[in-house]
C-alpha cells in the first residue's frame, strides 16, 4: 500500500488507541514497523511488559559516519474528565486543525517522520538513520529506559531530533527532574495531653518553612534559568484526637545541567538538620546541548525559512525520551523539535495545526539529507 499523506497517516495513527495507562502500544508500533520495512528499514521490536512495544528502524549509509536518529513515543495520555466536542480516536480534520488524543503529543510527530524518512530511503546516501519510537514515555521513559538498558538496541547516533511538541521551533533541552520524600517522625500521645507526645505535624511544618527558604546555591543557566521547587503533597496523622506521630511531603525539584540527585540531597540534609529524613524516589537527567553547536545552527537554517525568523536558543518546560536516549547514544548534539502545539498537549480537544504538520514533514527530510548527504 503506499504511503499516506502526513495528515491521513497522523489520522491512522491517532484511530490505534494507544492511551497509556494501558499503553498497548504493540498494534500502532507493528503498523509503522510495517510502513518502515517496506521502505528498506530494518525493525526490531521490544517490549518492556507485555503489549507495551518500542522499535528501532536502521537505515543504513553507503560510507562512514554516525547516523541521525529521529525519535517519537507511541503512547498518549489519557482524555481527562471532561467531555470532548470531537472523537477523540477518529483524528477528524476540521481546517488547519486535525483532532484527537495524541495528535499534538505527539502522532503528528510520529507520522511526519515516518513519511520524511521513507522517502530519504528512495534516495542515495553516506550516512543512515535510525527512528526510536518508544512505549511508555508519559508514565516514566520506561520504554526508553528498557531500550537503553538491552545491549545493541540502541545503535549509534551522531545527533538526535525529538519530535515532542514545539510549534516546529527547535529547542535545544529542558530540565531535569529529581522527587524526594521527607518524613519527620514524633511520638503518639491522647491529644488531651500533647506535653505527653511528640508532634510530627509540627516538625513537618519546620520543613516547609525551610523548604520556602531552600537556595540551591547553583548560578542561573544561560537558557533554562534557575531549578524549581514544589512541595505536591503533605500527609501526617491518623486521628484527630491523637498528637502525629509520622508526617510526610513530596517534593518535585526541576533541575539545571550540573546538579545531581545526590547533591541536592546533601544540601536538603543540611538545610533541614536531623529530625527529617529525606528519600529520593525519582530522578531524570536535564537535557542540553550547546546552541553554538555547528548542527544545531544547521538545524535553524532549515527552520528560519519556514519560521519567517532564525530560532533564539530555548528550552522545552516539559520532560521528554532524551533524557534517557542522549546518554544511552554518548551525549550527541539534540533538538526538540515537532510539529504539535505545545499549549495543546495533554488537553481536551487537542488538535495539530495541519499547515505545520506538512512544513515539519519538509523540514525533517532536509535536516535528514544534509546529514546524511544527499
Ligand atoms: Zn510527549
């Protein structure tokens, strides 16, 4: 069958129902592992859990050289509580805008890749490709994470295009994240005698007031600013007729390039003396990459015409797969950068702005064929 155009190939992707949780990737990956395969790709598939399906397509060069790999996830978010005006599942096109889950976030992506590089496959080259599309990226990169943890998965990557939601502005990083729960511990009393007990509730409440102190002692980053902090949750006591004897919150730290999960517990240690213990449950590297870097200027040459103006250097606010991918490829230069609406992921009535859906299709089979010098 040959291939559709972007918007009727974004339309079939976004029909295979790819909400995650769940995820049930597998379908969606072995139709685009089909339309790869029959462009002259090799597909490998792999699964994490069951159903739960990534795949790397290689498209080999005649000569020397790293390939360029394009990477998208699969999976989508789940629709929320509130009604949509649209089915979410049938990718219907209503003027620039084509509607549904995953549209934005990022099948639009997902399909201008696709098509961009099945048509570089046509042409003759030095260097190859190679496409990630990963399940699981909007819990918690586990599909990343499992393609970067089996040896020979993942080949070599001189540099990496993310195809996350940027209104087809290249941006070249985002923050990293680290999530830390602080519990404080007391001694249960009858609340008619708190002199008795030891009031955990009280000494959480310490934490927090140091918490909206807490200075990271790390200069501003040129492009992604300082590191955040929010406390998300707070818990502590069982009834109230009791003095607490156990309290706890959950704090989510967005950090910047040269900070680490075991320093900043050092420095919440300090700050917060010993009543509290502090436990890291999640940590994410930031991505950055150098906007001087000679491919990435490359990349704004090929995006300044379509964008009517040269990109400034930027960073994304959300999380994305490079986290895990730049490392696991040695550090290549990366952009994100996708046709999708930013403000638009995650929402009801999501949609993607088919005039940038065909531009980002133009736009990722040039930044193909300069690298791969065609
Ligand atoms: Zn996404």
């Amino acid at each position: 069958m040959p291939l559709a155009d972007p918007v009727a190939l974004t339309s079939e992707l976004v029909r295979f129902e790819t909400v995650n949780p769940p995820g049930e990737e597998r379908a969606c990956a072995q139709r685009i592992g089909q339309l790869l395969e029959a462009a002259g790709f090799t597909v490998a598939y792999y699964e994490f859990e069951t159903g739960r399906t990534s795949l790397v397509a290689r498209l080999d060069g005649s000569g020397e050289g790293p390939p360029i790999c394009f990477t998208g996830h699969i999976d989508v978010v789940p629709l929320g509580r509130a009604a949509w005006s649209r089915d979410p599942f049938a990718g219907e096109r209503d003027g620039d805008r084509l509607f549904g889950r995953g549209t934005t976030d990022m099948k639009a992506a997902l399909a201008a890749i696709i098509l961009a590089a099945t048509r570089l496959a046509s042409l003759p080259r030095k260097t190859g490709i190679e496409l990630v599309f990963t399940a699981g990226e909007e819990t918690r990169c586990e599909g990343s994470h499992h393609l970067a943890a089996q040896p020979g998965a993942l080949g070599e990557a001189g540099a990496i295009v993310i195809g996350e939601p940027t209104a087809n502005v290249p941006l070249v990083g985002h923050k990293g994240l680290v999530r830390y729960l602080i519990k404080t511990t007391g001694v249960t009393a009858h609340a008619s005698m708190p002199e008795e007990g030891d009031n955990a509730i009280h000494k959480i409440a310490e934490v927090v007031r140091r918490l909206e102190r807490f200075a990271f002692g790390v200069a501003e980053h040129p492009v992604m600013g300082s590191p955040t902090l929010n406390i998300g949750t707070i818990t502590g006591g069982l009834n109230i007729n009791s003095v607490p004897d156990e309290a706890e919150i959950g704090v989510d730290i967005r950090t910047i390039p040269g900070q680490t999960a075991e320093g900043i517990q050092d420095r919440l240690k300090t700050a917060l003396g010993g009543e509290a213990t502090v436990t890291n449950i999640a940590s994410e590297d930031s991505v950055v990459t150098d906007a001087g870097d000679a491919w990435v200027q490359e990349v704004y040459d090929v995006m300044e015409p379509l964008l009517g103006q040269r990109p400034e250097p930027a960073t994304a606010v959300y999380f994305t797969d490079g986290s895990v991918l730049k490392p696991a490829y040695g550090g290549p230069p990366t952009v994100i950068l996708g046709p999708g609406e930013p403000t638009c992921a995650h929402k009801t009535d999501e949609y993607c702005s088919v005039a940038k859906l065909e531009s980002s299709t133009e736009a990722y089979l040039e930044i193909m064929r300069r690298w791969c010098g065609v």
